[in-house]
C-alpha cells in the first residue's frame, strides 16, 4: 500500500528581483507503508525544502509552482469511522480527494493541513536540539500536541501518554516535568522523537535525525526510529546528507542534486549496482569502515545556484563523464535493469525500480571502472572535457 | 514553585540595604553641598541674630556636620524621617498622604503601557517588514521622539481647552456637590486620571514595544516556533505561546529601567497637571532647601527602584525556567 505519492513537485523560493530559484524540478518519488525511505544529498539540494513542503512548512518565499502529494488519509471531517474519505467526498469536485481516497496535500489550505501535520504527518526538524521550547515542560509539549488533535483526550490521560512515549524511546517517565535546559543533546533528540510519536502519525519525517550527534548517538537514535518503526507501523523518510545512514535505515532512497532527483530504488541496488555519475562521486567521498586506507575522493566545484537554472543536466558542471548531449536537456529517469539489457530506451514509469538520470546509462561499466580512479574526479580533467 | 533559593534572597535584601545606606549618605552630602540652609525659609529679615541662633539650635544645626550625619542614619534607619519646616508637618506623614498618589498615576500609566507595548512589539515582531509594521514602527518612534510634557500640553489643550472633556488638573473635584462616598470618590479620581494617564501612555508603550519587537522578530527563527507550527497549532497559539512567551523575558529588564524613567518625569508631568503627588514636593522640597522632605522623597523613590530589583528577580524565575538563583552558593 502506498502511503506517500510525491508527483512532478516543484518548488520555488521568490527572489527579490522577480528571479526565482528552483529548490526542486518534477520531483517524484513514493513511500510505502511501513517503510523507510532516504532522500540524499549535498547541503542546498532541496531535500528539506522537499520534506517541508508536503506539510506547507516552507519559508514565507516558498511556493510550490506545480504537482501533487497524494497521502492515503484525509482531513478527520472527511472521514469515516475507519479514517478513510467518505464517498461525498471523493464526488466532490471542489475537494482535492481522488477515487483511491488519497488527498493531494499540495491543495490544502493552511487551515486544512494544519489537521494534518502531527497527527498524519510528523516531522522531526532538522535542529532538533533547538525544538524544545525552553520555557515550558518537555512533558506538556508532548501533551500539547495530543491535545491539539484529540481534543477528547483529558489531561491526565494525555499526560500518562506523554510519560509512556518518552519511556518507550528510553526517558525517565518523571522527567517529563523537567525543562529541555536539563536533558543532553541526546535525550532532546529522542524526545522530540516521542513527541513525533504523541498521535501515532503515518509518516514520520526525519531531517538529519543524526546530523548534530556524536557516532554512538546516532546509532542509538537509528535503532530508536527503527524500533518506532515496527512498533506503530509508522513509514518515515529519512533526509540526511551521510549516505552511512541511510545505508543503515533506508529500504528506498532517491539521491537528490540540484533540485532533481539523480537516481531512486533500492537500497541495496543503488549501493550495489549504482547507476549515476552524481552518486557513485558521493560514494568515493565517504569513508567505509572496512578499506582503512581509502583515499577519500571529493567532487570537485559546487552545487549550482539553481537562481532560473538552463535546462541541461544539473550536475554536468561538475560531472566527469558529461557529453554534448548533457548541456541541451536534463535525462529523463530511466529504468537502470532495461538499460543494461536493451540498453538506452525508454524512460522508466516504475517508481519503485531502480532508476537513474543520466545520458550514458547504457555505459554503466564503464562508468563504475573510471569513477574509482582519483583522476577521473580532478578539476583539470573536468575543465578540459 | 520558586527557584529562588532562601538564602539567595536573604543575600540579596542585604546587599539592597547596604545599597540603601549608600543612597543615604550620598543625599545627605548632595543636598548639603547646595548652596543656602534649610532655615533660609524659616529667617526672615527682621530676625535678630539670636532668634536665628536659636533657630539653627532647635534644628540641630550647630552640632558638627558628622555628628548631624551619624544622627540622620540613626533616625532612618528606625524610621523617623522627621519633621518638614516649609510643611510644618511630619514628614512621614507628608509621604504617606503623597505617595499613594503618585503610585496611582504612575502605576496605571505604567500598567497600560506595559500591556500595550509587548502586545503591538508582538505583533509587529512576528509581521516584521510588512506595511503595517513599517507604518506603525516609524510613527511610534515619531511619538518617542516628543517630550512627554509637550505631548501633555497637546492633551490639555485638545481634550480640556478646546473640546472641555475631561479636567486636566488636581485629583479630585475641589469643591464638590457630590455627597462623599467610595463610589463617588473613586469616580472623580478617575475622571481627573484620565487625562494625565492618557497623555503618559500615548507615548509610554513605545519603549517596551521597542524591546519587544526585535526579540520576537529573532524567535520566529527558532526551531521550537518552527515545530509549534508543525505539531498543528493555529499561527495565533504559535505566536503568543511559544513565541511571545519566550521574548517577554528582556521585557521584563526594560520595565524596571523605564519604571526608573517614569519616576523621574513625575517631577514634570505633577506639575503639568497639578497632580498633588510626590513629584510637586519634590520640586518644591528643593527649591527651599527643606532637607527632610527631599531627603525622605528621594529615599523612598530609592527604595521603590531597589524593591522593584528584586521583584524582577522573582519575575525572571517564572519567565525563564532555565535561570536560576542562589544555585551552588
């Protein structure tokens, strides 16, 4: 069952000067129950404005200029007993409910997705440390939000709950009468974790769930999620630049650039069988625990501007392997089994495939063999193409 | 629930009465390093010179001056401020009639302003940059920018003069027809306060509106306002709850300064108005070097700003859980 249905999203932040950059292009991706989901990338690829959007938590300049996120759950006054969109609904032109029952999240106002978020939808920020609020008790910021969208809940029921969550992700229950001042970074990080838990939400977005914490953390954090994960059922997608985590968590993961996605599928396969010049660069600059002596290999230049981008591939810049064909279009995602096979043809429609955006796609070998090399990756080399 | 320790406030109410002894002695010095005597008033020029001798005798003045100091300790510390020779009246008495007057004026107008500052800094914080910041921000600070005895003027000419509303002086009717009872006393005051409070607030909210307004503008960036947002709270409950809660906390500084402020234009605004507190004595009090009003008034405004340190203290604790006092002393 798919839960999450991103389709064709595009993102833009207004400039002052009536520019405006291009935070992501037709991006599309899907989550399903129960799963977890990666989206990487470098710094400014879109991937957090990607996550904020779905729940309209942009900046005040960020707009989405066209697409759809279809979620399987609906507003609580569109619902049945069973939470699914009553058949007026779906009838209903004027409401954004498709024939499946999912609701295009995009269409929302503020006030209808505000009944969304937390309880559909929740989303543990990216400074997480700083999401606590300092002056009021971890313990009734929890119960805040349970009472935000289960009204009927008493106080003290919603108190027990918010004791029982921080319990489960390995908190004192007593300590939710203290102020975030009083717990370590950690413990801030897994509380905000319990506080994501307080309405048992479908999808839990994570952004660097890791990112400020020392190793040991990070994996206490990791199994934490994973833990929720198969406790509440609950899909999360995961957004972290550290491809280690997602190689840890991820079932599925998209690998962002430029406000496109490069390459999506598996885990295992875009590990294993990596399709894209973009990710097997992001994967010669991380280190592996099992070669010590790895030279780490960085990509050179920046990532664009995305300020009104041309239409060529996004990464050609910087890429090794780009050809003439790269500066006139970005590729199309095409399906990486069909290309090795039939080689290039069409574009893959299977979002759940492995899928890759590049022009060579049908000269992976070749690809993988150069881009181990140290040189292929050198400044020069690239300038010189 | 207070985090302030006992022994923290015991520390602190001694150091507040040691500040209080230097307050003393500086205003024993200060007022006797002006020009004249205290019995300047009380001479005239066909006294001889022994009925002024016999003067200077009753009022201690023949004593040696540290002897005359050591004596006006003693006597503040157990609470004789002494007797008024412009007043002819206990000095005491004199505070205890005025004060509560100056209190009521400066206490409302301090009230109001407090409570309208901090809501329109809110607001204006949070839509910082739109017109209605930008109209409302520059004409504020064009109302800062008058003297508040100018502003007062405006008031009296407009409400009283031209338009004969409201009374712009005293406290009370001075001689009323109304039969005296608490009803009706109470609404006289009210109607002779309205035109002193309504010209002090009209400029008074600005100073904490100025501290209110960056404050909030730099919490809208922080990641707990982002999450209010995310957990479903409406952009009311975000702004004020979780917001506006936490950039109080400077708010509270500022009110104990411009508490400072409000005092020190009571010298002017009492005159403005006729307003029979202890700003009028004050000015008074000075003029004719009668020491023991100005020595007692000035202690007790002292005594006010110092009182009022240490409410702030108390007022910290339960803004800001995270500061604490009198921890690990």
């Amino acid at each position: 069952m798919t839960l999450l249905e991103v389709n064709d999203l595009s993102i833009r932040y207004a400039v002052d000067d009536g520019s405006s950059v291009h935070a992501t292009d037709d991006v599309s991706f899907s989550v399903e129950r129960g799963e977890t989901y990666g989206l990487v990338g470098e710094s400014g690829c879109g991937k957090t404005t990607l996550a904020k959007s779905l729940v309209h938590l942009l900046d005040d300049n960020g707009y989405v200029e066209n697409g759809n996120v279809w979620f399987d759950g609906t507003l609580p006054q569109w619902s049945d007993e069973q939470g699914d969109a009553t058949q007026s609904v779906i009838d209903d032109p004027d409401k954004p409910v498709r024939a499946d029952g999912k609701t295009d999240l995009a269409a929302l106002t503020n006030a209808q997705i505000r009944d969304i978020r937390w309880r559909d939808i929740a989303i543990i920020p990216q400074s997480a440390m700083n999401a606590l609020n300092p002056v009021y008790k971890v313990g009734d910021q929890i119960v805040e939000a349970i009472l935000r969208h289960e009204p009927e809940t008493t106080a003290d029921e919603a108190h027990e709950r918010a004791r029982d969550l921080l319990e489960r992700v390995g908190i004192e229950p007593d300590r939710a009468d203290d102020y975030a001042h009083q717990f370590s970074g950690g413990m801030k990080q897994r509380a905000v974790i319990a506080m994501a838990m307080a309405c048992s939400p479908d999808l839990l977005i994570a952004d660097e769930p890791t990112t400020a914490l020392d190793v040991i953390i990070q994996d206490r954090i990791l199994e934490e999620l994973e833990k929720l994960q198969e406790e509440f059922g609950v899909s999360i997608l995961v957004i972290s630049h550290d491809i280690s985590v997602m190689a840890e968590i991820c079932d599925r993961m998209a690998v962002m650039y430029g406000g496109k996605v490069m390459e999506s599928g598996p885990k295992d396969e875009i590990f294993g069988e990596t399709a894209n010049p973009y990710t097997l660069g992001l994967k010669n600059s991380f280190p592996t625990i099992t070669s010590a002596d790895q030279d780490l290999v960085s990509i050179p230049g920046t990532p664009p501007t995305l300020r009104d981008p041309d239409d060529g591939c996004r990464f050609r810049d910087r890429c090794p392997f780009a050809i003439e064909e790269c500066h006139a279009s970005h590729p199309p995602m095409y399906d990486v089994e069909a290309a090795e096979s039939l080689g290039r043809s069409e574009e893959g429609t299977d979002e759940r495939a492995h899928r890759s955006a590049c022009y060579r796609i049908d000269e992976l070998e070749q690809l993988r063999t150069d881009a181990i090399e140290e040189s292929t990756w050198t400044e020069q080399r690239i300038e010189s193409r | 629930m207070t985090r302030i320790s006992g022994k923290y406030l015991a520390k602190r109410i001694v150091v507040s009465y040691l500040t209080l002894l230097v307050i003393m002695s500086l205003l024993f010095v200060l007022l006797r390093s002006m020009p004249g005597s205290f019995i300047t008033s009380m001479i005239s020029s066909g006294m001889t010179a022994e009925q002024i001798e016999r003067i200077r005798e009753t009022w201690g003045l023949n004593e040696p001056l540290w002897k005359q100091y050591v004596q006006f300790m003693i006597n503040y510390q157990t609470g004789n401020f002494g007797r008024s020779p412009t007043y002819n009246a206990q000095v005491w008495d004199l505070i205890v009639r005025r004060m509560p007057r100056t209190l009521v004026l400066f206490g409302s107008t301090f009230i109001i302003g407090f409570i309208i500052g901090p809501l329109v800094g809110m607001y204006l914080g949070w839509w910082r940059g739109s017109t209605k910041d930008k109209s409302i921000f520059s004409t504020s600070l064009l109302l800062y920018s008058m003297p508040s005895f100018w502003i007062s003027w405006l008031f009296i000419w407009v409400i009283n003069y031209e338009l004969d509303w409201l009374p712009s002086a005293y406290m009370f009717t001075q001689f009323p027809e109304f039969e005296w009872t608490a009803f009706t006393v109470m609404r006289d005051v009210l109607y002779h306060i309205a035109l002193p409070v309504m010209s002090l607030t009209f400029i008074g909210w600005v100073g904490s509106m100025l501290i209110m307004r960056p404050t909030m503008n730099q919490v809208t960036d922080e990641g707990y306002v982002f999450l209010a947002r995310a957990k479903g709270l409406s952009e009311r409950t975000v702004m004020v709850k979780h917001a506006a809660r936490n950039a109080l906390i400077p708010v509270a500084t500022g009110a104990v300064v411009s508490l400072a402020f409000l005092i020190d234009g009571s010298v002017i605004i009492e005159n403005v108005f006729n307003w029979p507190g202890m700003g009028q004595i004050i000015v008074s009090a000075v003029l004719n070097r009668d020491f023991p009003v100005a020595q007692a008034v000035f202690f007790m405004l002292a005594l006010l700003i110092v009182v009022m340190r240490l409410l702030t203290d108390v007022v910290y604790t339960y803004l800001d859980p995270r500061i604490k006092f009198g921890e690990g002393e």
